[in-house]
C-alpha cells in the first residue's frame, strides 16, 4: 500500500494536469480532491523541490506540471515522496531484501514486489487525469440523468450505449 502522501499526490497532479497547463490554486485542487489544504501544500512543496511541479505566487499564480503528465509516473512520485515502496525491503521486515540473504517469503515477494514496481513506472498522472475526468463526467451525467446510477457497476466501465 502507498502512503496517505503519496495517494494525495496523485490524486492532486491528475487534477492539475486536466487543467491543460493553467495554473491552479492548491486551495481549489484540495478542494476538489478532498485534501486537507495545508497537508497538500507540503506535499506540493515537496514536488517542486523534487522537479515534478512548478509554482508561482500571486496573481495569475497557482501549480502546474514540470512535465508532460505522460512524463510523471506513480514511481517518480513515490521516489519524491520517499514512499517506502522505493525502498527494497524484506516483506518480514527483517532487512533490506537481497538473494544473498533470503527469508521463507523471498521467491514471492521479489516477484510480488517487481510488479507493483512495474504498475507505478507504467502509470502516469495522464493515465490518473483520464481516469479522473471519466469518473467526473459519469457522476455528473448520473446526477443529471444521462446515465442512471448503478452503485453495484464498475465506475469505469460505460453502460451500453453510453458515450465515452
């Protein structure tokens, strides 16, 4: 499981990156994503110092992307945000995770591991703002009856019929 920081994180730069590259005030994207507004700041802080983000004061001012959101995976914002997944350790906990110094789970857990590995390089905060917008749009055409809401569906998967 990532950390509450992490999670934060990627919920935050898919909004702001559905913003197509106008400045958005970190207030309105806690808002928006439900985010205590003084956590994200930090957390916001934190990516600019690392790159991913770029912020800017006063009028006209607000965050944006530093990078094409194609360019900014899950992993780089574990990396920013010291998420222990980054950290190759023991699933036991007993040390850092290495073939010279196996425990019983070792086989399953470097496996299990390398994937979760693979799932953050391979998904972007594009992929994250693309599954942000449909969940929005299906919400809002639910709540105006385009769509009617079906809790037991996945949220993702249109009904028949439905525009995409």
């Amino acid at each position: 499981m990532l950390s509450q920081a992490v999670g934060y994180a990627i919920q935050a730069l898919g909004y702001i990156a559905s913003a197509g590259g106008k400045p958005v005030l970190v207030k309105e994207v806690a808002e928006a994503a439900e985010i205590p507004p003084a956590y994200l700041a930090k957390i916001i802080h934190a990516l600019a110092k690392q790159g991913l983000v770029v912020t800017q004061r006063g009028i006209g001012g607000g965050v944006t992307l530093a990078r094409p959101a194609t360019d900014i995976s899950m992993l780089d914002l574990c990396a920013a945000l010291a998420d222990p997944i980054t950290v190759p350790r023991c699933m036991l906990g007993s040390t850092e995770c290495s073939d010279q110094r196996c425990c019983p789970a070792h086989t399953f857990w470097v496996a299990h591991r390398t994937r979760m590995l693979d799932f953050l390089r391979g998904t972007c905060v594009a992929d994250i703002a693309a599954f942000e917008a449909r969940r929005r749009w299906k919400a809002a055409a639910a709540e105006i009856g385009i769509i009617p809401h079906d809790p037991t569906r996945d949220p993702m998967t249109p009904p028949s019929g439905a525009l995409p």
